[in-house]
C-alpha cells in the first residue's frame, strides 16, 4: 500500500492529461505512433516521450509491425489497467474495491455484428470468431474473413481451440470479398499486413486493429500464447457490445 504522501503508481501515470489520452485512444485499438500523433495533435517526441513512460509503467506494450518492421504498434493492457485501478481504490479506502464488470444484457432485436479479419483466415481471425460466438452464448454475430485465405484452418488453431476452449473450428476459410457489402457494427483486423488492405464498410462500423503476430510459422505453445490474447481481449470486447452499439 502506498504511503497518505505518495500517490498510487498507477494514478502518477494515468492522471497526467496527454498520458490519460494516450491510453483513452489505445483502449479502442493498437495504434503506431505516427496515427497517435494525429489522434491526440502533440508533437512526436512529445508523444514518444510519455509512451515510454507508459511502457516503463507495465501499462502498455509495444510490438513490431509485421507489416513494415519499421513501425511498432502500441497496445494497452487493460489487465493491468484493471489491476492497477484495484490497487488505487483499496489504497484510498479497503471498501473501494472494484469488482468484476457483469457481461452486457443481450440486445433486443437484431444482434451486434463483428468482422475479424486477417490475412489467412486460417488461425488469427476464426480462433477470434469461434471464442467471441463462445463467450457471447449466441448473442452476437460473428464472420471472419482474411485477404488471403488458406485452403483450411491450421491443424494448431484447431487443436488449441478443442484442447484448451472445448470449442470447434468448423468451416473453411473465406475471402474479404464474400463479406464486401455486408454491414457490421465493429470490423477488427488482427494482422498488421490485413489492416492495409481492408476495405470500406456500409454503415460506418467501429475499426480496431488488433496486432497479433502470425504464429503459423511457429510451435503449438505460439498458437496457445496467441489464442489466450485473444481471449483476452474479447472478454474486454464483450461489454462494448450493448444494444447502443448496434447500428440501424
């Protein structure tokens, strides 16, 4: 417990004004630099700067572009955040606990639909697909697509989602033009090269990008790693997806 003087770690780092805005702007989606420049208008070292900080603080991560190596992208882990805001409330007072966020009540009418895509449609994006159908107990639409799709699943995506999920991956992988024209509510990319070539939606959907590496090249305990930050993340999804979120 900090001491009356000293504020919490997490509140010396969040309370700063471009820092909290920083992190506003990665809760919705990974971003490189250069795009949280033009988000938050402050000059590039200046933002630099204060990401490091945040970095320094465990509250966000950075990982290379598989896109162009010359570009990171910036990741907020909201784990962290959740731990860190914890600390801060039973610092102040034991009472101020906070406790886990209840799953949003399924929506009225027509379900939220989300799109994950990737560039194979073989590991990435059906994994997301099939945990977020799992998760959500029926109450969401979801599809996957990838720009370049595989003629299967990858025997490792399949194994991690029945071994460690107790889910199947069923059907084939499909095109991004299978889905051209259709409308969703959110469309999120989880490879860096598939956030480039992603097309335009009716309806203004939410984008968020996902930086996930490809772990095809890789061992099955890369597939485990990679599937279980896409658990992650989609159990901080799923409170997003209420019934405001759903676009007529």
């Amino acid at each position: 417990m900090a001491s009356p003087q000293t504020a919490p770690a997490f509140v010396r780092l969040a309370a700063h004004p471009l820092r909290w805005r920083l992190l506003t702007e990665l809760a919705a989606s990974d971003y490189r630099v250069r795009e949280l420049v033009e988000l938050v208008g402050q000059p590039q070292n200046l933002v630099s700067y204060h990401l490091r900080l945040l970095r320094g603080g465990g509250l966000v991560t950075a990982r290379r572009s598989t896109y162009d190596a010359r570009d990171s992208y910036y990741h907020l882990d909201l784990e962290r955040c959740a731990q860190g805001l914890t600390a801060t409330g039973t610092s102040l007072h034991p009472a101020l606990r906070l406790q886990p966020v209840p799953p949003a009540a399924p929506a009225p009418g027509r379900r939220p639909a989300v799109l994950f895509t990737c560039t194979g449609n073989s590991a990435r994006s059906p994994i997301a697909e099939a945990l977020l159908r799992h998760r959500a107990g029926g109450h969401v639409e979801v599809t996957s697509a990838g720009s370049h799709p595989k003629q299967g699943p990858h025997p490792d995506a399949v194994r991690v989602l029945r071994e460690r999920y107790g889910v199947d991956l069923a059907g084939r992988p499909r095109h991004l033009d299978t889905v051209a024209g259709h409308r969703f509510d959110h469309v999120i990319s989880l490879c860096d090269k598939v956030r480039e070539v992603c097309p335009d939606f009716p309806g203004r959907p939410r984008r968020a990008h996902w930086s996930i590496p490809d772990p095809a090249t890789d061992a099955y305990p890369a597939f485990a790693r990679m599937a279980e930050e896409i658990d992650t993340r989609i159990h901080h999804l799923l409170p997003l997806l209420t019934p405001q979120e759903v676009r007529s």
